[in-house]
C-alpha cells in the first residue's frame, strides 16, 4: 500500500512540472502579424535565408522567440519560422490555446501575388542549391494551374550564344538550356511531372511596344515548352511596365550565383526587397539580331542576343492537383 501511495504521488509531483514548463513556455505571448501585404517567414533570421511561406495579415501566432528584430513563431502546427518585426507586433495576453495555424480557408487558397517554393537550384556563391521561390502570376482555376515567375533572377545567359539571322525564341541557346540543363538541375523527376507544356505564343500580338517595327517573320513559330519566358505583352499585362509607370514591382535582383555568373546589377534601382535590380530576359524578338529585356528603371529595353549580363527569370505552369501544392487544394 505504502509502495502504491509513493508512485501517486510521483505521477502528482509529475503532471505539476509539466503542466509548469508548458505554462511558462508560452509566457512569451504571440505575435499578430500587421503588414497588410502578410509577412514572408524564413527559416532562420535572416533575409537571405530559406522561404518558407507567408503569414497571413491579422493573424496571431504563438511566439517561441525573438532576436534581432526577428520573432520566431509556430507558423503553422508542425513548422515553426521567423517574421521580421516590422511586418508584426507583439501581443502580451495571447492564449497558447488559439489556433497557431491559418483557417484553411486562407491557407488552402492560393492567390496571385503569393510566393510558393519549388525546386532547387545554385545561388550562393558556393553554388549551393536552394529552394527556388516563385511569384505567382496567374492562377487557371477552372484547369487547377498556376503560372510562376522565379522571385529572383537565378542565372546570367546570352539569348543566343551565336546571333544569327534565323535567331527567333525557337532557335534560341536560352530556350533549350531552360527547357535541357536548367530543367534537369532544377526539379526532380516528380517535380518535372507537375509542370505543364505549354504552348508558347510567339506572334506579332505578343509585341505590345509601340516604338517596336517588327516584321511578323522575325518573331517566330509557337513552341511546346515546359519552361519559358514571358513576352512583351505578357511582361505587361502582368507587371504594368511602360516608361511613366513605376516599376518597382517588375524589378528582380540576382543571386549571389547569377551575380558570380555575370548578372548585371545596378545600385540606382532597387527591388522591393531593397536589392540592386537587374535587368531580365522576356522572349520576344526584334529585327535585327535584338531581344527585348525588362530594364531596371521603368521600360522595355532592347539587346543584342549575344550578350550574357541579363538575368533569366524562368517561367513555368504547374499543375495544382499535384502533391507539391496539396496545401492549396480547396
């Protein structure tokens, strides 16, 4: 009997120390995100660490710790991640027993201007392989896909190593290195199977720049491709670029890998992140040997194919129904 009461009593003394540590585990309270636009979370404190989503706006999550301007939080109920404070605030008096997660609602629902991660490839001067993040562009919801732009510009390429006078996107080194090389080293064989071909439209209706004269022969046919760029009007019709509109959202950064491959990068235009923009490739052709590229101020720009200082910015449509996007299923 004796033996009985001394183990109830441990098992007592027990559940009071657990019940304690949980209690004062979340003493730190929580944090409410403010920015509007939600707050991108990262896996570690930095900005050039890993995306792992975006918290959504007015929602409070569990605060697990704080450094360096940064909160670590439970952004959803098995991945923990940091916002940046000047996207939050730190509320005193949240419950532990709220939802650390977002309604499914709002985290099943992919939208335009969200950013995903799929695959991988070289940024870091090291040339180590990191989450590639996405911009999402256009959603088809009726086909359930998405078209994705790269966040950043992942890679420094010619639009043709040799110009020549056949040089169209069909013909073009850039479009069978995005669609060979940069395919392979990019996703793995699953992730190859979710992105969808496409049938690229390279006809006089993509050249919405009024000072372009183009002979219609010079653009090229349409292609079937997995992997691509955007086209003038395309370029437009999703960034709003024309030389009396700000460009701010249009403009992208190199990583550090397309830097060391000879991305040009400027210091007088900034990226919303506040990196030196440089400019990127779109695929549309003009006569005489010239491509058109995204500038860093507020314009189209044109430039010889041969040269390899523009980023790419490669552009893809996955298919949502696949297990890379399980999350945004409704």
């Amino acid at each position: 009997m004796k033996k009985v009461f001394i183990v109830l009593l441990l098992a007592i003394l027990l559940v009071q120390n657990v019940l304690s540590y949980s209690q004062a585990d979340n003493t730190m309270g929580g944090v409410k995100i403010t920015s509007t636009e939600g707050a991108v979370v990262r896996s570690k404190p930095s900005v050039e660490s890993e995306y792992l989503g975006k918290a959504e706006y007015n929602q409070t999550y569990n605060l697990l710790e704080e450094k360096n301007g940064w909160y670590k939080i439970n952004y959803k109920t098995d991945l923990i991640g940091w916002v940046h404070g000047s996207k939050a605030t730190k509320v005193s008096n949240y419950s532990s027993s709220a939802s650390n997660t977002i309604p499914d609602q709002q985290k099943r629902k992919l939208a335009v201007g969200d950013f995903v991660s799929f695959g991988r490839y070289p940024q870091t001067v090291s040339g180590e392989k990191e989450p590639i993040v996405w911009l999402v562009l256009d959603i088809d919801t009726e086909n359930n896909k998405a078209l994705l732009i790269s966040r950043f510009g992942l890679d420094a390429k010619p639009y043709d190593k040799k110009k020549t006078s056949d040089t169209s996107w069909e013909t073009c080194s850039l479009r069978k290195w995005l669609n060979g090389e940069f395919f392979n080293i990019a996703f793995t064989e699953k992730e190859q199977r979710a992105i969808l071909m496409t049938t690229v439209e390279n006809d006089k209706n993509q050249l919405s720049v009024s000072y372009a004269s183009v002979n219609p022969t010079d653009i090229g046919n349409n292609t079937r491709d997995k992997v691509f760029l955007l086209s003038c009007d395309e370029a437009k019709k999703y960034f709003i670029i024309g030389s009396y509109y700000d460009n701010s959202k249009a403009r992208s950064s190199p990583t550090d890998y397309a830097l060391l491959n000879g991305a040009y990068q400027t210091k007088d235009c900034r990226d919303l992140l506040n990196r030196g923009a440089g400019m990127w490739w779109l695929r549309t052709m003009k006569n005489g040997g010239v491509a058109f590229a995204i500038l860093t101020g507020n314009d189209f720009g044109i430039t010889n194919v041969e040269y390899d200082g523009n980023m790419v910015r490669p552009v893809i449509w996955v298919n949502l129904d696949t297990e890379f996007f399980k999350i945004y299923r409704e």
